[in-house]
C-alpha cells in the first residue's frame, strides 16, 4: 500500500509568497519613512512657523532653567552660546554659575566658556582617560596647555576618521579650533566636508534621537544652514515633550543601533543641544526661516 505524502511545492509557494509581501511590506514602510524624514508637503506660514518657533524655544527655555544644574561643559557653551546672541541673563547665569564653582576651580574645561580663564594643564595620564573627540575639544580651546600626539593630531584633522555618527563630535572639535585657533581655508574646507557627510546621513536616519538633534545644532554652529532641511527642524520641534524637554531616544530606540529605553524621559544633552539649534534658528539664522517659510506666503 502507497503512504500518501503531502505535496510541499504548494506549501513552499505560500511561504514563499508570505516572505515576499513580508518583505515588500516593509519595503515600501522604510521608503515611506524616509520620505516623511526628508519632505514637506505642506509647509506652515511664515507667521504658524515663526508662533511654533517660539512656543517650542520658550518651552525649551523654561525645562533648562528649571532642569540644568552642574552639566557639562561643551553643555555649558552652547547654553553660553544662546545667552550671548538672545542676550538672555537667566541663561547667562547657567555659565557664570559653573565658572564660579568651586569644583571647576582651574580646570581645563573652563576654557570652552572662558578663552582667557587660568587652567592647570592637564597630564598625559589625566588626558589618556578622555575619548579622543573630548581631548579634541581640549586642545581646539587651550591648544598651548593640550599637547597631542603625533597620532590624536592626524585622527582629529582626518577627514574621513568616522563612518557614522561620531563624526558630529569631530565637527565640534573643528569650530571650536576655527574659532579660537585657525580659521584657514583649509580647516573651513575640512568642517565643510565633515557637514557634508553629516547631512548625508540625516537623509538616511530616520530616527529622531539625541544624534538627530545634534546633526542639526552642528550644522548650523558650523554656518552650513544651507544643508538642514525643513522638514529635519519640524521633526525635530515635533517631538518636544510638553514639560518642554527632548528624550534621547526615538520610540525607545537611542542612538545606538541596539540600544533601547523602557522609560525614556527628557534629559540634559537632548535638551540642550534642541534648544540651541532653536535659538541659532531665531537669532542668528533668520534667513533660513524665510527662505523655507517664506513671508510672502504667509
């Protein structure tokens, strides 16, 4: 007697079939995501954009006053940065609070808020504990205390050092030394091509994370508006928690490509860098707000 066996040809073709649409599926979800990443379909008035600018950046003000104690000090000099040009005393305060600290007393860091603070110069050993972007900040402001070696030197003026992500922390390294050290044109053309590859990589990300809002705050500090897209901003403003602070996380997911948060809630280094890129918008950047949300249309 003949044992019947199933025909698996047909079995094999609805998998097969399944995986497909699986596939397609998620396709044309990523191709759809990365539109909603780069386009805007229907821009807001000059006045809507100039309103939400403003509620989000007093909202931002607020959570920094009220949030921000003794952070950072590259944190510190953008806070240092929206004082100086929004010409805003609370925020003024922020900075002269951590100069005045005892704890910050000669430090080395001082000299990112203060170009003529007196430092102790740090050792070698008390450098090999900072990342290499972090003894870059060091020495782009306190270049005759820092001493680099031959290699630091050549990974932080290497053009293409990163392949993603880090390279916003190289970016950093770089104004800071255009604007206190050398503003060649040699250096303007290596912040230029790091601006670049930064903005390439905001096309592709689509994840609103701490790392999406510091692409956007580097290319503007750089003077490279021309490449920050609209929709980038909207995005951006978009995903500000009603307590007027930013998650650096995107629907839990960080930065990171495995790394994720339970809890998310808004923290110092989201907020700060947010914020900065909101007044950099505002005061020094106006020609951006009317070239994407153009007052005639209004």
């Amino acid at each position: 007697m003949k044992i019947p066996f199933p025909d698996n040809g047909a079995g094999y073709g609805r998998a097969t079939r399944r995986v497909v649409a699986l596939l397609f599926t998620a396709g044309a979800g990523l191709l759809l995501a990365l539109i909603n990443n780069n386009v805007t379909w229907r821009p807001a008035t000059h006045q809507a954009f100039l309103a939400q600018l403003d509620h989000s950046l007093n909202l931002g003000t607020a959570w920094t006053l009220k949030e921000t104690e003794d952070t950072n000090s590259a944190l510190v000099y953008m806070i240092g940065d929206m004082a100086d040009i929004s010409r805003d005393r609370r925020l003024r305060k922020i900075v002269e609070g951590y100069l005045a600290n005892p704890y910050h007393a000669n430090s080395i860091w001082t000299r990112m808020l203060d170009p003529a603070r007196q430092v102790t110069p740090p050792t070698r050993q008390q450098l090999e504990r900072y990342q290499d972007y972090q003894r870059w900040f060091l020495y782009a402001v306190a270049p005759r205390e820092v001493e680099l070696t031959a290699s630091e030197r050549a990974d932080m003026f290497e053009p293409d050092r990163y392949v993603w992500g880090s390279r916003t922390h190289q970016l950093l390294a770089l104004i800071l030394y255009r604007n206190r050290v050398d503003n060649s044109p040699a250096i303007q053309a290596l912040i230029n091509h790091l601006c670049e590859k930064i903005a390439n990589e905001a096309n592709w990300d689509i994840r609103v994370t701490d790392l999406y809002l510091q692409r956007l705050a580097f290319l503007f500090a750089a003077g490279r508006p021309d490449l920050v897209k609209s929709r980038w901003v909207e995005r951006a403003m978009a995903c500000q928690k009603q307590d007027g602070g930013w998650v650096g996380s995107w629907c839990g997911w960080g930065p990171r490509v495995f790394e994720f948060h339970a809890h998310p809630a808004p923290d110092s280094h989201a907020t700060t860098q947010a914020v900065w890129l909101l007044y950099m918008l505002k005061y020094r950047y106006p020609g951006w707000i009317e070239q994407h949300y153009p007052s005639s249309g209004s």
